[in-house]
C-alpha cells in the first residue's frame, strides 16, 4: 500500500515585497534632503576653514610687514676693520691728550695747582635745582666768577652757604651779586656772582 503525504505548506512559499510609489517617493525624499543637509555642513565646514586660511595669510602678511620694516631700522652692518681703526684713533687721541695735560701741569705755578679741586668744590655744593652756565677763575688774582640759572631765588643763599663750607672756597667774598628774571620760556631766575670788585667787572 502507498501513502502520499503533501508536504508544501504555503507559509513556505517565496514571497515577493512590493513597495509602493508612494513609499519609494517618500524615500527618494528623505534621501535627498539627507543629501541636501550633508552637503550644507560640507560646506560650511569649507568656509570655515577658507576663512581661517585668510586670517592665517593676513597675519603672516603682518609678520612679514614688520619684520621688514626691521629689517630697514636695523643699522647697517659696520666693518670690524674701520671700527678697531677708530678705536685706536680714539686711543691716540687720548694718550695725545694725556700727555698735553701732563706738560700744562708742569707748566703750572704751585698755586694753581689744585684749580681742578676749586672746579670740583662749586659743583659739589651746586643744590638741585641750580645750574652753572659760566665759570671763571682768575689764576693770578684768584678771583671768582660764575653765571648760572636757579629754579628759585632761595638756591643761590644756599648755595654760598655750602661754598663757604669748602676750604678752597671758604675764604672768598662775593663783592657782586645779580639776580634778573628768566625772560624765556624758562621758570625762575638768572643770575651771577663775583668776587671780583665792582670796577673790575
């Protein structure tokens, strides 16, 4: 005896999907505004990066700009040869020098001797606010006198109060006192002294 058994089930059958047109239309769409989205941030991603590329060229254009005008205020480059040439012109000229300052100081009677030490004491006692313009000392008759310029009139007083305090100078009398005011552009007052007498002036 035969028995045939149907083993086909329907649920085993290949099934074909089949997609609408408006489900494929609805796809290509949002296909598209991916699409449409990707490329905007592409590029705004682009200008970004194309905007910092010109900050970058402008700011090495700066660099550039200042270093050359560097380049330009920077001295020009001096010849080691002429600069030790002018060192040892310089180097003559004091030893040249020296030497005249030598020969004067023979010269000089005992007397005059310790004038750089008088030039010394008047500017040592100089307060602040008080300038010498002239200065002149007598080497024969050892006499006085100086011009200069004080930013107030009190100054000068002082100012013969500490000379007299300095043993080269101490022995000197001002016979000549003028005091005018400044007539420039210049504060406080002109002014010179002398020891000499009136009729010497």
């Amino acid at each position: 005896m035969k028995q045939q058994i149907n083993l086909y089930q329907p649920i085993f059958r290949k099934q074909k999907i089949i997609f609408s047109a408006q489900t494929i239309a609805w796809l290509g769409l949002g296909l598209l505004l991916l699409l449409i989205a990707w490329t905007m941030l592409i590029s705004q991603r682009v200008g970004s990066l194309e905007n910092q590329l010109v900050s970058q060229r402008a700011a090495e254009q700066r660099v550039l700009a200042q270093i050359s005008e560097l380049r330009q205020d920077q001295p020009e480059p001096v010849d080691q040869g002429e600069l030790e040439a002018e060192i040892e012109g310089l180097n003559q000229r004091r030893a040249e020098l020296r030497r005249s300052l030598d020969a004067m100081s023979q010269r000089q009677p005992v007397a005059d001797s310790r004038l750089h030490e008088r030039y010394d004491a008047l500017a040592r006692q100089r307060p602040s606010g008080l300038w010498l313009t002239e200065l002149h000392l007598d080497e024969q008759q050892g006499d006085i006198a100086m011009s200069g310029r004080a930013l107030a009139a009190r100054l000068l007083p002082a100012y013969l109060d500490g000379l007299s305090t300095e043993p080269l100078i101490s022995g000197a009398r001002f016979r000549q006192v003028q005091l005018q005011e400044s007539d420039d552009e210049l504060p406080g007052i002109r002014f010179s002294i002398s020891t000499a007498p009136e009729n010497d002036s």
